[in-house]
C-alpha cells in the first residue's frame, strides 16, 4: 500500500514531503522501504476486505428485506376474503342489462325486468337570450352573434350586393329580385329566413365578401326538400337576434334590456359570482366547475340549459341573488321575476327482481341512476324491457384456484431465495481484488446463522396447524404440501417448497369455500385463533418492519454497522502505526543516504588530493 494511500485513511497530512532524496547513493532505497512496508501492509489490507465484505453483507440484507416486503403483499391478498370470494355474474340480454359480481355476491339465478330506466332533471329558458329582431332592423344592428360585413354574397351564382344600412326587409327584397331563381321571407315571430325554390341550388361562394349567410344563420343550414311545399328550402338555424357565449354579461343586459349588477346567484345551494365583464362562455365554465349541474347554450334554441348531474326528479333550485343573470338568461321573467322556465322533470329506474321468474315473488326497486346493487350484483340497466331477463351468478373457481397457486408460488421463490443464500459457495479461485461485486457476495451468508432463523420460521409455518376454525386445519388438507406424490417431499420440506394438488385444492374450493377462506383469513380476535396468513403476516412484519429483525442485524444500528464501526476503528489505528514506521524508515535512510554521500565525497576529494601529490 502507498504511503498516499495511508494519509488518505488517516486524514493526516504526513511527515514526509512529496520531493524525496532518496537514491543519491545509487542505492535504490525507496524500492527497498515500499519493499518492506509491503510485509507490514497484509493486516491492514485484510481488515479492508473484511471491511468490504460487511457492506456488501449489508447490501445483501437489504436485498433481503426488500424481497420479504414484497412477499408480504402477496401475504396481505390472502387476509381479504375477496381474494376467496370471487363470482362471475352473466345477463341474457347484454343488451338491456349489464351485471358484475361483487365479492358479497351469493351463487344462484335471480331475474330482472326494467321498467323504468332513470333521467336527469333538464330547465331551459323560457324565452329566447337574444331579442328577435324587427324587419326593418339594419344588416349592421345585427351583431349579437357576429360582427355584420357588407359586401357580397352569392346565391345560385348570382352575387348580391349588401349594404350596412339595408334592412332585413331590403335584404329579402334584393334577394327576390336577384333572378336567383328562389324567393327569400322573414318570419318576425320567429326570427328566422327561409329561402325556397323548386329547384335545388347553392348557398354562398369563396369570393363572397359579405357575412350575410352567417348573420342569418344560413351558413351550417342543410338545404332539405320540403315535401310539404313541393320546394326545396333552407331555413335560419337560430333566430338572427340569437347571442353568441363570447359576450359580456353587460352586452347580454343591454340587449335584453334588463340592469345587470354584479354579484353571486345560487344554483342548487352553491355561490357562484357572476361580473359584468364575465362573458357567458366564462359564467358557464364557472358553473360546470363548482355545482353538480351541467349548463350550456344551445346556440339553436337561443337558451340556456342546465342538466342534473344526478339522475331522478329531484329540481334545479337557483337564485338570482338580485343581479339580473337569470332574467338576461331567459330564466326569470323580465318584468315580474316570476320563474319562466321549461322544466323537464327526471324520473327514478324501477326494477323489478323475481327469484322464481314469475310476478308471484318480487321485489320492486327504486334507484336516481341506472345502476343498482341487488344480491351482490351490479346491474347496469340499458333499456327497458318486456320480460324478465335472467342473471346467473357462479362461484368462480378457476380464480380463487389462481390465487391461492399464486401465493403458494411466491412462498416457493421466496424460500428458494433464502435457501441458495445459505447454501451458496463463496469464490475461491480468485484473488479478492479480481473478483466482481457480483462474485465477492457470493457466499457472504453461507449458514448465517441469523438468516438461518428466517428460513426455519418460514419453512416451519407450512406446517402450521389452525384449529377449529372449519373442516381444514393445515395446507395439506386441501391439497398443498411439500409433495403431491406419498411417501416423497423430503427433499422439498428441507428446501421449504411447497407443491399444489390442483384438483384436490379444486375440490374444496367448491365444496368448502368458507372453510378454505378461514383457514387463510382467521383471526384471534374473531375466530380464537389466526390463519395461515394472518400468522405468516405478522411473521414478515416482525422481520421487516423499523426497529425490526432484519432491522437489529443490517440497519443503521444493527450488528452488521457496529462491526463495521469496529473495524473503520482498527484501519485507522493500523494506518497511522504504519505510517509512523514509513516515516521512521524514511528518516533513518535519508540520513544514510546523506552520511554515504558524505563519504563518497571525502572520497573522492582525497583521492583528488592524493592525485595532485603525485604529480608533482
């Protein structure tokens, strides 16, 4: 080990510099002391690969840790009893009736006949938002939905010039008159345009420079045959005075003629604050986000409506709060603020179940929603229906089957984990410094004798017994032991592996459910005694939980970092002794390499000396 090396491990800045002397005499020294510091360094260098082998020992056990934790989920799944208690429910009509089973579901046959599927409760304004607006309107007054352009615009290819200051009664005119070949009218109740011909044409074109189809809402109307009238037509597809969501409350005001003021209305017992300069779009938002109903425009209709969340009859109870929203909204009538609202009141589902398929023993339900829970079955209602349609409900084998397989197979890794840990070969044909990290843990908890102990509590709990908690008593009663064959599983119960007789499990699956279920799930307090996975739970809760087993061997104050603690001690003791003899060695060479230089150079001056005499 390097003299560096030794200060790094003690933290000691050194008695010798990095400039070294040695050698002057021809004599290589320094190879001479890191020969000998090389002996003096064995000790040191085994205490470190003790020192490595307790944290990889460390690491080992976190793997440990983490596996059993793992594990104990699996543990936990078997402690519910929906892990036992798993049905399968199946409809007639998948059509009207959906069902799934619940964990409190009971097998058998039962019927359903829906006569009532359940609504939500709908108002709508009683009147339209926007005005509609008189014949003799301007084209550039009628920008409650969008901003009028004069221009432009074709019909049947012939171009129609619009001016800002034509009335609507000008504008039906000019269309009359165009040799359009249709004919154009107004209806000043309802607010709309119609145009007619008997033969089929077109509607607006890419040079158009006017808006006029999208002010009279002519742009999205489908031109349909009016069978009727013998003609084909077009008709507005809201009123021309219908709004747009994009407006201010106070231009929604101003239109309807009604003071708006600031404030917060109610709806179905929430505040909602409501601005002059909100736009409806924004208010609606703001409803949708903080109250359980659903409002939104119908740009058709020109109305506000709101929808229930919740399905049954159940109204829609709103308040004004005095700023005007709900008469502006077509809800309170302008003059009075009498309710004006067109209330579709929502209806309840009603069930009928029968047991035997006939009207002479049912039971009638009521539910706001279309989904019910009856016998431990949901059922997703989807149409009425005529008769009854038929529900079976079966106890799903096949799962509960999976589930205890799946356990009993994470209970095998588990083990067979802990076991080749114990039984594992450490490497021996390498040197310690040659080795992987992979290869120097191998081995490290070969007959550990705290891990020993996991093992033996685990592998001794497949043998537990549990009385009186039904027919089964042990795994081996239904089916799981360490072999399905007789006579043999010595080799597995060494091992702590379990095997599955899957028909004989099958069997009291099917025949004893809840004995199965309680062998697992019982507990002290209910049943005198705990189940297999009750104990095996609170068994990996001790190991793994803070302060636990596994906790006093590898955590922060377990055994394992008390030994480590030690031996840092004892590296460090060790390193500052050979440091001391490295820097001894040091000094004790130097000053010989100083006294032969001194020497050689005494020397040399006589045989200089001695020379010069005899030339003389």
């Amino acid at each position: 080990m390097a003299y560096q090396d030794l200060l790094r491990i003690t933290g000691s800045p050194g008695g010798v510099g990095d400039t070294q002397f040695l050698g002057l005499s021809g004599v290589d020294t320094g190879s001479i002391i890191d020969a000998i510091m090389e002996a003096k360094n064995a000790p040191l260098e085994n205490l470190q690969i003790q020192q490595e082998k307790l944290e990889l020992k460390q690491r080992i056990w976190q793997e440990i840790d983490d596996r059993l934790e793992s594990f104990r989920s699996t543990v936990f799944s078997m402690k519910l009893t929906s892990t036992f208690y798993s049905f399968t429910a199946s409809s007639s009509d998948e059509n009207s009736l959906q069902v799934s089973a619940t964990t409190s579901a009971v097998a058998g046959t039962f019927y359903v006949r829906i006569e009532q599927l359940s609504s939500k409760t709908v108002y709508r304004s009683g009147e339209t938002i926007g005005s509609v607006p008189s014949s003799s309107t301007q084209f550039s007054d009628l920008d409650t939905r969008v901003d009028p352009q004069a221009g432009t615009f074709t019909i049947n290819g012939v171009e129609i010039t619009i001016n800002a200051t034509d009335t609507i009664d000008d504008i039906i005119n000019k269309i009359n008159a165009s040799g359009a070949g249709v004919t154009a009218s107004y209806d000043a109740i309802t607010g709309k345009v119609s145009i007619t011909s008997p033969n089929a044409f077109t509607l607006g074109s890419p040079t158009d420079t006017s808006n006029l189809l999208e002010v009279f809402n002519l742009s999205n109307a489908p031109v349909y045959w009016n069978s009727v009238s013998s003609v084909y037509q077009v008709d507005s597809t809201a009123h021309i005075g219908a709004i747009s969501t994009g407006k201010t409350i106070s231009e929604l005001a101003d239109i309807d003629g009604v003071t708006f003021t600031s404030g917060t209305i109610m709806i179905n017992g929430t505040s909602i604050s409501v601005s002059s300069t909100d736009t409806l779009e924004q208010v609606l938002v703001r409803i949708n986000a903080e109250t359980n109903v659903t409002a939104y425009y119908d740009e058709n209709e020109d109305k506000l409506i709101m929808v229930n969340n919740t399905s049954g009859s159940q109204g829609i109870s709103f308040d004004d709060g005095g700023t005007g929203f709900f008469k502006i909204m077509g809800w309170l009538d302008d003059s009075t603020g009498n309710d004006i609202t067109l209330k579709d009141p929502g209806t309840s589902s009603k069930v009928v179940v029968s047991y035997d398929g006939t009207d002479a023993n049912t039971v009638t339900y009521y539910t706001n929603g279309n989904t019910l829970t009856v016998n431990g079955v949901t059922l997703n209602l989807k149409a009425v229906t005529t008769n009854y349609v038929t529900v079976n409900v079966n106890l799903n084998v096949d799962a509960v089957v999976e589930n205890i397989t799946s356990f009993v197979d994470s209970y095998n890794e588990t083990m067979e984990y802990i076991y080749n840990l114990l039984n594992e070969e450490p490497v021996e044909d390498k040197e310690w410094n040659e080795m992987t990290e992979e290869e120097k843990m191998q081995g490290l908890l070969k007959n550990d004798s705290s891990l020993r102990k996991i093992f033996e509590d685990l592998r001794e709990w497949m043998t537990s017994i549990v009385r009186n908690v039904g027919v089964y008593d042990t795994l081996m009663d239904i089916g799981i032991s360490t072999s399905i064959d007789i006579g043999g599983g010595y080799e597995n119960m060494m091992r702590g592996h379990l095997e599955v007789d899957e028909d004989r499990l099958r069997t009291a699956v099917q025949e004893h459910l809840e004995d199965v279920m309680k062998l697992f799930t019982a507990t002290e307090s209910v049943d005198g005694t705990d189940g297999l996975a009750v104990s095996l739970d609170t068994m990996l809760y001790e190991y793994t939980k803070f302060g636990g087993y596994i906790d006093n061997v590898a955590g922060i104050n377990g055994r394992l970092q008390r030994e480590l603690t030690m031996i840092s001690e004892r590296i460090v003791e060790l390193a500052q002794r050979l440091q001391k003899e490295y820097e001894t060695l040091y000094r004790k060479f130097t000053a010989m390499e100083q006294a032969v230089s001194y020497f050689n150079a005494q020397s040399a001056w006589l045989a200089q000396a001695l020379s010069s005499r005899n030339s003389q």
